[in-house]
C-alpha cells in the first residue's frame, strides 16, 4: 500500500475473457438509453424523433456471471419494481475521440451478455422531478455480465436473437438488427461527446418487454452466438 493513500484503495472491478487468464479492467460503464425502437415506443418515446442517449453505470455495478454456473443476485433496497433489461455489452481495447467507423471498429475487444437491472419506480419517480438516473440505474450488482467474448474468436453476426427468459417463460425476444444505432454507429457518437478509453463498456439497449422480477424467480439472458447466463433473484 503506498503511503500517499488515506486508506487502501477498493481493488479494480475487472471481467474474465473467455478461454483466457487475462482480465478485462473495467473503466467506464456506458448505457445507450431506448436504442431498440418498440423499447422506445413502449417507454412512451418515438424512436423516429428521439434519438438515443447515453448514461453511465459506476464500474462497481458490473456483477461477473460465468456461463456455466447460476449466480444470485440480491433484490436490491428501496424498490418495489426492480425490472431486467438484457444487452449486448461491446468492450473496448481502444478508444480516442471522434473515432472514425473504422477505428470504431478497431477499438472492439470483445462482447458479453448483459442485463441493466432497474429500480424502475426510484427511475420513474426521478424523470417526473427531472432528477438524475443513479438511484435507479446505478445500484449495486445493477449490472451482471458474462465473460467477455473476443471478438477474434466470435463470429457475431448482425441478426443473432438475443432474448430473456423469466422462469423458463420467454419474456423479451429480438435480434441485434434491430438496434437503432449499430454497435460501430454507437462508437462513433459516443467519441464525439467522450474520451473513450480502453476497458470501456457499452451496453447497447434492450429490445421491447421488459418487466418486473420478484425473489424466488430465475432470470436467463442469451445472444446467440455467446453464451446464456442464469441468477436466481434471492
């Protein structure tokens, strides 16, 4: 510990790759708000007028889900509707401003499946007031992920399904050409505004259905092409 630090400093959130024992520092979590358009009509917004908006997720709220095992994930406090969004997640090897498609490209490490999980009652009551996201959105444990994907070893494509299941029961289905923004178009617009990094995380929006999950229920998050995770809600 050096001796500059008040206290000791809380270790690096990091993410597992996939077949590999490298860690993927997280630096910033990126959240692309109502980039799938029947989410954005569902949210009461339309999706031909608005286009989508960034927030953030503190690093912290990344929850590392491996696919092979089923993990629990704490009904947070202070809600009485917490609500899964599931999403793809690009991670970032590279970064810079005003990125170009190609560099946007190029910046791309690998994918993950995630989920932003919402306090939607504290979100709802803070839109209203015109406050900010955190309480709703930036929680702890708001943000399981699997492992990343590299993108050398995945061959993604661009309608591969991604889906969420509550309790075996089918609860959002898509595919990642429905996107409003493409993953490389995200990129770019958001070098424009930030100095993007390596160890950035983009999660890229949900498709429509989200909805509400109590304790006791068992989430399953999938796209295809990476993998499936599993948390039971206790």
């Amino acid at each position: 510990m050096s001796n500059n630090y008040l206290f000791e400093p809380q270790p690096h959130n990091c993410l597992p790759i996939l077949n590999s024992d490298k860690l993927f520092p997280i630096n910033r979590v990126y959240c692309v708000g109502r980039n799938y358009a029947e989410h954005a009509r569902e949210m009461g917004d339309d999706p031909d007028r608005d286009p989508p908006f960034f927030f953030c997720k503190d690093r912290t709220c990344v929850f590392p889900v491996p696919f092979s095992e089923t993990r629990d994930l704490i009904y947070p406090s202070v809600t009485e509707r917490l609500e899964y969004e599931v999403e793809l997640v690009v991670a970032l090897k590279s970064g810079g401003e005003n990125l170009s498609r190609e560099q946007a490209i190029e910046s791309i490490l690998g994918y993950s499946v995630g989920l932003d999980m919402t306090r939607r009652d504290l979100q709802t009551k803070a839109k209203k007031k015109g406050r900010p996201w955190e309480e709703g959105k930036a929680f702890d444990y708001s943000a399981p992920m699997s492992p990343i994907c590299l993108k050398s070893d995945t061959l993604l494509k661009e309608d591969e399904k991604i889906s969420l299941q509550v309790n075996g029961d089918i609860k959002q289905l898509s595919s990642l050409d429905h996107l409003t923004w493409s993953v490389t178009e995200v990129i770019m617009k958001l070098s424009e505004s930030f100095l993007l990094k390596p160890g950035d995380l983009i999660m890229t929006g949900t498709p429509e259905n989200v909805g509400a999950v109590v304790v006791g229920d068992q989430i399953t998050a999938s796209i295809e092409g990476l993998g499936e995770i599993v948390l039971n809600v206790v």
